[in-house]
C-alpha cells in the first residue's frame, strides 16, 4: 500500500500529510494489512481533505507482482504453464546457520515452483521486483515435510533433476521455509501436497 509520509520530528501532523513520499506495509497477513490500510485511509483521509489535500491513495500492487513474474516465466520454455496458482511470503531458513532468516516469496504454478527475492518496495526502477533465487518442475518435487515448529516446513527436491540458480551442479536440494501463522504454512503444504499425489 502507497501512504503519504513526512518529515521526521516536528510533530505537526498537518506536515506530514501535506508532504509527498510513500510507506510499504508488509505485514504477511491479508486480513492483517486489509483492515490497517482501511483504518489508515478512513483517518488520514479526513485530516488531508481538511487541509485542502486530496484523500490518501492506496495502490494494490497485484499487477505489479503478476508483470514481474510474466518477464521471469517467459523463460520457462514451451508447453509449461505460468498461471500462477499460489503466492506466498515465506522466510527462508538455514541448517548451519541457526537464526538466520531471510524474507522469500514462495510461486507456485501448474507446473513449477519458484522460490524469490522480492522488491516489495521496487525503489530502484532497474531492479527486478522478483529474483529467482531456486526453482524446481512440480514432478521434481520429493516430499513436503513439516516440522516441530508447526509455522515450518521443508520442501524436498529431487537430486537427479533439480536445477539452482546458485548452482549448475545437480543435487539433492532442502528449502526450509518459516511462515507467519500455522495457517500459512497449511496452506502453502497443501497447494504443493496436490502435485505429490
């Protein structure tokens, strides 16, 4: 969501929302986000309109994100689908490096899984929005598996066919991921469940 923003420390409200500059709000909850955006636009929108300024506008980045996957999937090559039929934050996590996470998005297609970097902000224009930082083709997938923490999981790739963009060399490949809520991670178990069947 595009909010206004304003300089720091002058505790004027009226300055901050006369003053052009934009947040993003990453909360990794729809219901989460939807209700602060909401509470935002209806508070902040009054307080602009009295001071002569338009409301606040909030932009839906959707577009955004299903061009940036277009310019990555029209790689894939023919007869593979891009339709995007799961979209998911994730943290990626390491064995040998316990504690470090690391902000991921999770794509799932009819075909393909994609794990990415994504530029939530998009601040540089010649940066992509999505860096493809692994991907697999579904029939490569060997397990999904939970673990004790019930917000983690790790998706099993086939060592014969798995390809890493970190790496040429074919291999058996783990992602742990970490979700927000036990619910996230149901979910992102059962879209990658229904090609293991």
């Amino acid at each position: 969501a595009g909010l206004v923003s304003g300089p720091e420390g002058d505790g004027d409200w009226v300055s901050h929302i006369a003053c052009p500059g934009g947040f993003v709000l990453l909360t990794r909850d729809k219901t989460r986000s939807h209700q602060m955006v909401m509470k935002l636009k209806e508070s902040v929108s009054e307080k602009r309109v009295k001071v002569g300024l338009n409301k606040l506008q909030i932009n839906n980045m959707d577009n955004e994100v299903m061009a940036a996957f277009a310019e990555i999937s029209d790689g894939l090559g023919d007869g593979l689908d891009s339709s995007i039929c799961n979209y998911q934050l994730v943290f990626q996590r390491w064995k040998t490096r316990p504690g470090v996470v690391m902000p991921r998005t999770v794509i799932v297609t009819d075909d393909m899984i994609f794990l990415c970097d994504e530029d939530h902000a998009s601040l540089n224009p010649d940066t992509p929005r999505l860096k493809v930082i692994d991907s697999a083709l579904l029939r490569d997938l060997d397990e999904v598996r939970s673990e004790e923490d019930p917000k983690e999981l790790t998706i099993m790739l086939n060592a014969s066919r798995t390809r890493s963009k970190m790496s040429l060399m074919f291999k058996r490949r783990r992602w742990r991921l970490g979700t927000q809520t036990r619910k996230d991670t149901e979910k992102l178990m059962s879209a990658i469940r229904v090609y293991l069947e």
